[in-house]
C-alpha cells in the first residue's frame, strides 16, 4: 500500500510494509484518546489493515476479547461506527499483559507473525510511563525482540528524560540495541501542518527568507498558551513543569525551524543536522534570563478556578512552574543580537501557540514627527494553533487631509483555503511506518535541549503569582529589552 504525508513531495509515495505494531501502554489515555484513532483511521483510508496487526501490551489482566473491548470504545468514542469498529479489532487487535514476562511476549509476537504472515517487521511503540522505558527496552532486547528477519523500530513518547543526564542516559540504552536510524522520538508538534510549514514558508518564499537575519528582525517570540489546568495529571506534572513539559520539547522545536540555516537537502539527516546546530548556539540559560510563574485561583473559559496549590492532587507547598517565559540568545552569525522570547503556560486566556517576528524599523523616521503620526514595526503573526495561519502588518496612510499611519494586515488562514487540517499522529504513523525520520527528533537534539535548560529546570525558588486567566506574571515583561516592544498576546495589541 503506498501513501505520502509529511516532508516528503506528494507525488513520491512511500510503500507501508507488512507489519506488526505492538503498542505498549495500550490501555493508556494516550493509546485511547489519539494513538488508536490516528491508526483506525489512518488504515481505512489507505487500506493496509489487511497488513497490519497490532498487539497491545499493558500491565492489565486482559484478554484479546476484553481489550478490544476498550479499543471499540475508543474508537466509537472518537466517532467510529460500533460494528464497523467491532470487525476492525477482530481483525486487527490483539493483547498481552506484560506480566507474564518477555518470554510470554516473543512467543505470542511469533504467534501473530506466522498467524498473519508478516514478513517480521515490528515497531515496538513506547506509549508508557516514562519510569518504566528502561525496564521495557531491556526486557525486549534480553528476549532478542529487537532483532527479527524484517526491519525493528522503536517510537519513544515524549518526555524524552527529565534532563541532561537522563536524556543522555536514555539514548544510552536505546543505542546498546537500536541504531539511531530505528528509533523515532516524538514530539507531535513536529507532525503538525503549520509546524512543516515554517520550512516552506522560509525557504521556498526567498521574499521572507531574505530579511530573516539580525539586519532586518528586531525579535523573534513564541507563546505557547493552554487554558486548562491540570487535567488530572497533578502527580506528572507537579514533578515536570512547564519548562520540562513545553519549553524542552514544542518551544524548542518550534525555536530551531524558525532559526535554522537552510538544509542542503530536504532529507531527515540535513534538515536535524540543522536544528541540532542552532540548539548548539545557545549557550546554557541563566536565571536571569528566565522567568517562572504559578496560577493563584482566577477565571478560565468563564469558570472560577482554583489555584495550582489547592488543585487536586497537589501536596504541600508547589514551587511548580505552570507558566515560563525565557529570553534566549542564538550567538551565531544570522542571529546574534536578536533575543528569542520565549513562554509557555497554564490556565492563560486563550489557546494559542503563536510565533511573532517583528522587524525592525526603518532606519529613519520620515514619517515620524509632531502629531500622531507613529511608525509601527512591521509584524509577521504566524499561528501554529488554533485558526493557523499568517498575519503580516504594514502601516498605511489613513485616506483624507494630513498624514496618519495605521497598521493593517495582509492576512491567510488555511481554513479557509484547505479546510480541517490532518492529524499530527496520523502523519507520524505513517512517517515511522514508512521509516522517515524527519519529523522525530535525534538523540542529540534532546540531549541539546537540555543542556541549555540544565541550570534553570528543577528550580526551588518559588514561582512568581498570576491569576488564571491572565497571560503570566507581570514580571515577564522586563525580560524584553527592545524599545518599545512587548509581549504580543493577541492579534490587535
Ligand atoms: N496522554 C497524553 O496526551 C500524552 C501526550 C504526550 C505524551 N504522553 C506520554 O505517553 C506516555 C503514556 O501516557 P498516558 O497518558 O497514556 O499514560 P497513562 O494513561 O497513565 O497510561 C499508561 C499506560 O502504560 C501502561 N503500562 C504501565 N506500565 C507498563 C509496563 N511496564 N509495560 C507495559 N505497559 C505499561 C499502563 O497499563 P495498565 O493501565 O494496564 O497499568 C497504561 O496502559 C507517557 O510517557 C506520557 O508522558 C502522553
């Protein structure tokens, strides 16, 4: 079956091979709620469920019947109908607790394998609680899971460590069984439409691309915002924070695609080679640079809310961060001088993750003197989500006597042109499936990350207050340092 999403060019379609997909954490809100579904429906549309089997494998006592059982649930609670969904798991879904130990597991993967007749190829999707990916990757290699006649990946969930050192010593792991060419990070950000298009948007519109440098921005921001809470992951969270949470992983990610230099070729090696590269112009944060912030009780979508402290499942006095905002320096030549502001948080008014590039001025004020006639910067609005898309501003004259200026936009959305946008999980199936590692991100891009994040993750000095609903602690406006500049929270600001 061939298909083609992602970077590559729609007329080169990729083969999805025969398969097996054996899911870990299957029972999992992440397996239910987005994983299950991409692959549903994902495999009606491009028709390779006669070619795929997937096995899922929890802790749960569960049998085949009990557990696709859960996956019909999932999937008509995702808008499947009940017995169009009933025939796909009887094809398709099997399960294994993992209790029963590794052995169990390899003889009822071969058991599938011959049942189906798969060629042996096998992903093993860690879809688990980060404590337990040590113990899952020794326990597939001790059995010689990771060796098979077909190819073997490994697709890791996010968090990837806690910091540098985890990180460090994860990819340690992976790498004692797994080259670097089978093991796909996720970080699903990197699946989503706007995110791919910040390449395009770069580097096939020479326009933009040429005043993409110090000489012409003045400062680069990225907001990264969430109405909701805690959403009952207080104990996850409470031990992460929004730094570990967002900043390492999407922020940062969105930082190096809008930062990098052009890759010499559209491949995943060239394109990472490139990201990598911008994260090692960073050098390690100070505190000075950052600001860490913490919801006290307040309004979100028109409801009162409590505090991060009296949250369910938040014990003792929190330092958690829920809110972070970052000045960051990319001391490299395109870049030096212009601060990336960056921030990411909880319970703030609205969703929205956004990039503002604002430019500079011109290098004269003609139009500026006495009145009300002030220049605006130029300002590119690019919304990664919700409505995505681009909002340029420009000043222009207001028609009639005498000379004012008043900013305008031109303006895209995509729904209006392409309408509802793919699923990122769907793209980053099909991507590992068809073995293209562009959108995943390489062992030392994480370890990267971290590095820089090092010296301020983990902080216990108490966070500064704000008031769900607003966008962060007040404090965060003295991180930026240009004339005249802000924090862009909205379109019309
Ligand atoms: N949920 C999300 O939206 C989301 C988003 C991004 C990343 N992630 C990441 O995805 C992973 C899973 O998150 P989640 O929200 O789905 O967690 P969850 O709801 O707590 O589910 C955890 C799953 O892992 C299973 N499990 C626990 N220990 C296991 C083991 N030793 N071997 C096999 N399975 C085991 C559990 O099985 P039993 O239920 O049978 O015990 C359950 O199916 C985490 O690393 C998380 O950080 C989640």
């Amino acid at each position: 079956m061939t298909s083609s999403t992602g970077l590559r060019p729609a007329a080169a379609t990729v083969d999805i091979e025969a398969h097996l997909l054996v899911l870990f954490g299957a029972t999992g809100d992440l397996a239910k709620r987005k994983l299950i579904p991409a692959l549903y429906s994902l495999m009606k549309r491009r028709n390779f469920d006669d070619t795929t089997r997937v096995l899922g494998v929890a802790t749960s006592d569960l049998s085949d019947d009990d557990y696709r059982e859960v996956v019909r649930d999932a999937l008509i609670k995702s808008g499947v109908d009940e017995d169009e969904a009933r025939e796909w798991c009887a094809e398709v879904i099997s399960y294994q607790t993992i209790k029963a130990g590794f052995g169990t597991l390899q003889g009822r993967i071969d058991e599938i394998e011959s049942g189906a007749g798969l060629p042996g190829n096998r992903v093993f999707y860690l879809a688990i609680p980060p404590g337990v990916f040590d113990d899952t990757i020794e326990g597939i290699a001790s059995v010689g899971l990771h060796e098979s006649e077909g190819w073997t990946r490994v697709v890791v969930e996010k968090p990837f460590g806690v910091d540098f050192e985890s990180a460090s010593e994860l990819n340690g792991l992976l790498h004692r069984w797994f080259h670097e060419d089978q093991i796909y990070r996720i970080d699903h950000y990197l699946a989503k439409e706007t995110v791919q298009n910040i390449l395009v948007f770069r580097f096939a519109n020479p326009i933009f691309e040429s005043s993409w440098n110090r000489d012409r921005i003045d400062s680069v921001e990225i907001t990264v915002a969430e109405t909701l809470g805690l959403e009952g992951r207080a104990s996850y969270f409470d031990r992460s924070g929004m730094i570990r949470d967002v900043v390492q992983n999407h922020v940062f990610q969105v930082m190096t695609l809008m930062a990098m230099e052009p890759p010499v070729r559209l491949d995943s090696g060239a394109i990472r080679d490139e990201k990598v590269k911008v994260l090692r112009s960073i050098y390690p944060m100070t505190i000075d640079g950052v600001v860490r912030g913490q919801y006290s009780a307040g309004t979100s979508d028109g409801d009162i809310v409590p505090g991060y402290q009296d949250e369910n499942g938040i014990e003792g006095e929190s330092k958690t961060e829920t809110y972070a905002a970052l000045r960051v320096c990319i001391d490299n030549w395109r870049w030096r001088g212009v601060p990336f502001y960056l921030r990411a948080g909880k319970r703030m008014p609205e969703r929205l993750t956004q990039v503002v590039v604002r430019f500079k001025r011109p290098p004269v004020y003609l139009f500026d003197g006495e009145g009300a006639c002030r220049v605006h910067a130029n300002v590119m609005y690019i919304t990664l989500q919700p409505d995505e898309g681009f909002d340029l501003r420009f000043d222009v004259k207001i028609p009639g006597e005498g000379l004012e200026l008043t900013p305008q936009s031109l303006s895209f959305r995509y729904g209006d042109v392409f309408g509802e946008l793919p699923d990122a999980y769907e793209t980053l199936i099909v991507d590992f499936l068809a073995g293209d590692q562009t959108l995943f991100v390489r062992g030392d891009e994480a370890e990267e990350a971290w590095r820089i994040l090092e010296p301020v993750i983990g902080l216990d000095s108490n966070p500064e207050s704000y008031e769900a609903g607003s966008w962060g602690p007040r404090a965060a406006a003295d991180l930026i340092t240009g004339e005249g500049d802000h924090w862009h929270p909205q379109h019309e600001d």
